[in-house]
C-alpha cells in the first residue's frame, strides 16, 4: 500500500508538472537560426547570393539521400495501405484539425506560454521607416490572439526598435512552452472528439443520400 502511494504520487506529479519547452529564432546579418533550449538545429543564410544558392541545393540533396526507406509499406496490401491513407486524411481532415482548434480555444486546460519578441529595423527613408513602425506595431495584437487560441498567455512582451537611415534587419523570437502530460492527453482527446463527431455526420450525410436514391 505504502509503495502504491508513492508510485500514484510519482504518477500525478509527472501527469501535470509542466515541462518547460524553450525554442526561439533569431535573425542577424542574413542568417537565420533556429534553437532548441541552447542547442542549434538548424541555420540558413537567407543572402541570395550563388554559392548560398548552391549550398542549399546540396543540403536538400542530402537530405533526400539520407532519407530512410519504408519498408514496411511494400509488404502492405494495397487495401491495408488505402485504410491506413483514408484513416489519417479523416483523423487530420480540414474539419478535424478546426474543431480540435475551436474546442482548445474556449478552453482554460493548454499549454502555458512566455512569448517575446525583439525587432529592430531600419531604412535609409526615414519617413517610410516612421510609417512601417505604425503597421509592424498593428501585427504584435494579431500576433497575440492566434497564440491564444492554442495556449495560455502567461507573458507577452515585444520591443520594436527604429532605426533611421540605415539599412538594417535583425529579429530575435524567445518562446517558453510549460507543457505536461495531461495537456498532451486532453488536446490527443479534443482530436478524438472531433473526429468521431465528423464520422458520425458523415456516415449520417451518407446515409441519408443513399435512403434518397433507394427510395428512389
């Protein structure tokens, strides 16, 4: 009894203690990064320059190349491979994928989320670098209701810098996801929901079509 309630304490406290997911981007000099926590995934220099043009042609071949081949989709029959293809095209189905997403927006059980952005830019115009000040500013707003559909916003924050007459871009995106088990488990259950309820109008939709032309 004594280990049983110390396995369910174990169990609980793993099933809704967050686990915090850092991810964030930056964009300096042309060359945009990606990071996990602080390690790299990927970078890419976004200068359309030929020789970046030629390394990027050579990542993408290499990427093919490495890619891994399914061998198990040779030894399905055709009728398990067109099951198994219907089953996920309904399962991620347009409808599905927005009523999970209507359901997890009127609900208080996401994901937490710190969100900030830093963005400095500049033109040699100063007028037109004043005007893109006012429209950047208009996207932040935008930007902080499509987050909340899918998470809880615990903090927001940006800094837009202005830098007249001259050229400048850089971009820095810093994102904490506090995610748990039960999280993970009520979004797998909103998508379940959602599709059991399009395959229920469905078959009904079908159903009703094929009573009308028997009838007739």
């Amino acid at each position: 009894m004594f280990y049983f309630l110390i396995f369910l304490c174990i169990f609980t406290t793993s099933l809704f203690f967050p686990v915090p997911l850092k991810l964030s981007m930056k964009y300096i000099n042309n060359n945009f990064s990606f990071f996990l926590y602080r390690k790299e995934i990927f970078s890419i220099n976004t200068e359309l320059s030929p020789e970046n043009l030629e390394k990027f042609k050579d990542k993408l071949s290499n990427i093919n190349k490495n890619k891994p081949e399914d061998k198990n989709s040779e030894e399905l029959s055709e009728d398990e491979s067109n099951t198994k293809k219907k089953f996920t095209n309904e399962l991620f189905s347009k409808e599905v994928l927005l009523s999970t997403v209507r359901n997890l927006n009127c609900s208080h059980y996401k994901p937490d989320i710190d969100f900030s952005i830093d963005l400095s830019y500049g033109l040699e115009n100063a007028a037109i670098t004043a005007i893109l000040y006012g429209y950047i500013s208009m996207l932040f707003p935008l930007l902080y209701n499509f987050l909340e559909v899918f998470f809880n916003i615990a903090d927001f924050n940006f800094d837009l810098k202005p830098i007249f007459k001259k050229i400048k871009s850089n971009f820095y995106c810093k994102s904490i996801i506090y995610i748990s088990l039960a999280n993970i488990t009520y979004i797998i259950i909103l998508l379940i929901k959602s599709f059991l309820k399009y395959k229920k109008e469905n078959s009904s939709f079908l159903g009703g079509l094929n009573y009308g032309k028997s009838s007739n």
